[in-house]
RNA sequence: GUGGUUGUAGCUCAGUCGGUUAGAGCGCCUGAUUGUGGUUCAGGAGGUCGCGGGUUCGAGCCCCGUCUUUCACCCCA
C-alpha cells in the first residue's frame, strides 16, 4: 500500500512546525495582553449545532461524521430510493450522521457560552486557537483542515471592542513582521443603508455579494449581475457614487462622501457614525497615521449571514492570496440556541494563510522557534561521562542541548549538527578527558576552543 | 458542486515525430581524511514515468477512467 495524504490536508514537518509555532505564539500573546481568556472546544459537534449556521452553502461545506455501530440498520426501501435519485443522498444525512466537524470556532463559542451563560462572567473575552474542517475544493491558500485563531468577546454593545479588534489586528500583524497589508473596514448597517438609498430596502444581501466583487470583476460586470438579478436601471444609475475612486484624505475624506451620498439613510448614517466612534477610540489609544492601516471599503459584504455591525477584512498587499484575517459584529448569534440579545464581536486569524504569506515573502525571521544551540559528541565512553554533566548543566540553564547518541566518526557528527544548524559543538576527546580542557567549535565561524567546563555555559549562552 | 490544468529520482526539472538500456543539477551514501563539518576531488545508490485500463509491432509521449496538484466560478481563513 502506498501512503498518501487526505485531499486538502498537510503534514508539517519540523522546519514548518518552527515558523508556524512563532504565528501560534505571536497571536497568542497579543489575545492574551488584551484580556482575552483560552478555550478550547471539540473537533466534533452535533450536526444539529452546525447546520443551518452558514447558509446553505455552508452546510455541504461540513464535514459529516458517519455514525457508529449499525448506521444503516433505520434504513428503508423509500429511503434507499430516494437516496439514489439526484441530489438525493443528502437526505438521509440525518438518518446516517448525527456529528459533524466543526466549520470555524464562531459557532462552537456560541454554543459553549449558551451551555456555560450561568457561570460566565460578561462581558467574556476568549480565545481559541484551533484546526477548523471544510469539504472545499483545495486550492492555493484554501485548504480542508486550517488553523484558526479566534478572539471574541460576548456580551457588550460597546464599541471599544472594534476598537480592540483593529488595535489587536495591527500589533498582531506588526510583530509578525508584515508591515504591508491593509485592513478593510465596513458596516453591515452602511450596507443596509445603500441599499435603502437607491429605493431598494431590505435588498443589501443580493446587493453585497454582487458588489463585493468589484475589485476583482470590475464596476460594469457588477451591474450586470444586479440588473440580472431585477435591479432597475434608475436603482442602478443611484449605485454611481460607490465607484468613485476614493477621494484624497483618506478615512475622513471617505467618511463624509458615504455621509453626504447616504443622507436619506437613517440606518447608514448609524453605521457611519459607528465607524467614526470606532476610529476615535483606536486614534486616542495612541494608533494612527502611517501605523493606521485601516481602509473604509463601502463594497466589503463578507459572510452576511450573521454580522450585523462592522465588518473586518485583512488582506496582505502584493500576494496573491485571499484574506488572511476577517470578523466583525454579529448581534445575535446566541439567539439560535435559544439565548437571544447577547451581542459579540469577534476576529478570526487564518495561521496557514498567513504562513503562506510569509513565506512567500520571506518574512520569518532567521531564529524563528527554538532550536537546539549546543551539541555534544563524545569520541568514546569516558567521554561520555564527561559530557553527560555538561549536558545536564546546560539543560538546567534552559540551553537547549543534545548529545550525539552514537559513538561514530567526527565527520558524521558534525555533519548532523550542521543539517540541524546547530551554532555550537562541543568535542570531547581522551584529551580533552584527561586536562579537562574542552573543545568547543563555533560551527558558524569555525572558530575553535578550550575551556573548562563550566565555561562553556557562559560561552554558548552569551 | 461546474469547467480547465498538473503529475518523470528525496527536491527542481529535461526527455525531439510514438522507437534500443529514461537523463541533468542539487541533495544523499562511501572514500581521499581512524580527532574536525561547510570547500574540493573520485566513486556509488536511488525510477511501477501518480494509479488502472485501452490503442499500437512498440507508450514517459496517444485515448478513457481515477487520484493528486493547481486555476476560474461559488464561497471563504
């Protein structure tokens, strides 16, 4: 038999594991200098958990879990039958699977606040960082098993928490080392509001998926796909303003236009007013100028299917791969596990986007993760002794050291060390047993010395 | 889910019109060097040409299926 991976599913070796643990630990420690609290929750839901929760498009996107023990013992001849018609199978789901992997870490939060609303203590703020499942077709950046990191907080209206999030996204990014990426900012409610504006209420959905599309079909395929979908030629001609080009002044500049062209709106000058209190909060906090990397976008729509307020949306500039964060305010997601009017807002790091972003642009930094720094090769037995010490004092030191577990020749040892870019060697040799003088080799400079043992912490450690 | 694309040594890739024993670079192993790596030199190992079927005297090359990769749509981290 030869092995082979699932579709859509990596191995990480350890030089991956090394790059991708400095994301892991670098988004951590941002999550957990803004106050926010670990969770973690199964690979595995109730089916009824997650259906329902991303729209129909979502729901084939699940991973279902067969059922145990006699899973088809319930079924009919009918169901047979209607099984094999087209598009047939997916009924007997309920009768087949009753678990599903999760989708994203939005959903089994929710549920987990609903279980828990007794014991928890609002507004919450928590953080999840784990592997999500999604039965896409696998592309460049789009995988079916990923990484998400999630901070959300539940249980506050209070507009601080967009503020945070926009403040969390650029240290996140900032200490990743991608300086070049831009933060898309939007409002449910501007969207709502436009659709209001050209006399088409309630519409904002079709609207925003067609719109959302701008920058990659362009403004003219745009109004085909709506006029397609029965928006008037007067309703359309209204749309104008949102494809002029943003105007000079940035943020300001953009907030005013959506202000004057959205007058009528009492729902988008909602909006617009929280995005405005939003960036204060974020510019007295301290961040603003050229650190500021946040763009108003009136056409960013994302999965409208639950957010209700902003709307969040990083991409990394001069890659060619999709967005590598999102989020925003959803007010109700509680709601459909019978725990209505809690609010939340939350954020989503995608780890292997951002890998493949970094990667791409050769942003991990050379030390990245930890490495052994020292190795020690003994010739012979009474070296060993000798080196097992120095081991154990390295190791208390909190230097990462190994000793080579074979007695072979130098060559082979040092070829290890330098397959594992190991900084430091130490030789220990029937001379170096007898005066105790060891020999430790800079592998980087070649340089080579003898000191005494309780030397060569300080040496290497320095 | 729809329509294209890709697959040859561990890696990156050549391989002519369908024609003898499928090649290169890098990497790997051995030796020059039994206590010193990266450089150099000499030698060596490594292939079900993704898999299965078909056409043909003959298939890495053509046809069908399948898996994988990747691109667009859809959607999304």
């Amino acid at each position: 038999m030869k092995p082979s991976l699932v579709k859509g599913t990596r191995d990480f070796g350890p030089e991956q594991m090394r790059k991708r643990h400095f994301i892991f630990d670098t988004i951590r420690s941002t999550f957990r200098r803004f106050g926010f609290q670990p969770l973690e929750t199964p690979s595995m839901e109730n089916l009824t958990t997650l259906t329902g929760k991303y729209g129909d498009e979502g729901d084939q996107l699940l991973f279902k879990i067969l059922n145990s023990g006699e899973f088809a013992a319930t079924l009919t001849d009918a169901d047979l039958q209607t099984a094999q018609q087209p598009g047939g199978s997916k009924k007997l789901i309920p009768q087949l699977a009753e678990k599903g992997l999760r989708y994203d870490l939005t959903v089994p939060f929710a549920r987990y606040v609903v279980m828990n609303r007794n014991a928890l203590a609002l507004p919450f703020k928590r953080y999840q960082m784990q592997p999500v499942w999604r039965a896409d077709r696998p592309q460049r950046g789009r995988y079916r098993e990923f990484y998400q990191c999630d901070a959300d907080v539940v249980g506050t209206d209070s507009l601080l928490c967009e503020a945070e999030i926009v403040l969390m996204i650029h240290e996140v990014f900032r200490n990743l080392g991608i300086t070049d990426f831009t933060l898309k900012i939007n409002n449910r409610k501007i969207l709502a509001g436009i659709a209001e504006a050209i006399g088409v209420p309630g519409q904002e959905a079709t609207l925003s998926v067609a719109i959302d599309k701008l920058d990659k079909i362009g403004q003219e395929k745009v109004l085909d796909e709506l006029r397609e979908r029965g928006f008037s030629d007067d309703a359309l001609s209204q749309l104008e303003p949102l494809f002029a080009s943003a105007p000079e002044g940035g943020i300001l500049a953009t907030l005013e236009r959506l202000r004057q062209w959205l007058a009528a709106s009492e729902t988008a000058q909602a909006g617009l007013a929280e995005l405005e209190q939003m960036l204060t909060l974020v510019q007295q906090y301290g961040l603003s100028g050229s650190a500021l990397h946040v763009e108003i976008d009136p056409t960013l729509a994302r999965g409208l299917s639950y957010y209700t307020g902003a709307i969040f949306e990083v991409k990394a500039n001069n890659v060619s791969i999709g967005s590598v964060s999102g989020g925003g305010r959803y007010d109700n997601l509680t709601g459909a596990f019978g725990m209505p009017g809690l609010s939340g807002v939350g954020i989503s790091f995608g780890v292997d986007r951002i890998y493949d972003v970094m990667d791409e642009l050769n942003l991990f930094p050379e030390g990245a993760g930890q490495i052994t720094r020292v190795l020690l090769v003994p010739f012979d037995e009474p070296a060993r002794a000798v080196a097992l010490p120095l081991l154990r004092t390295l190791r208390e030191a909190d230097v990462a050291a190994e000793m080579y577990p074979d007695l072979t020749k130098v060559k082979k040892m040092l070829d290890y060390a330098n397959a594992k870019s190991i900084p430091f060697v130490v030789l220990i040799g029937s001379e170096e047993v007898q005066t105790g003088l060891l020999s430790l080799k800079n592998m980087i400079t070649g340089e080579q010395q003898k000191l005494r043992a309780e030397d060569v912490l300080t040496t290497v450690s320095a």
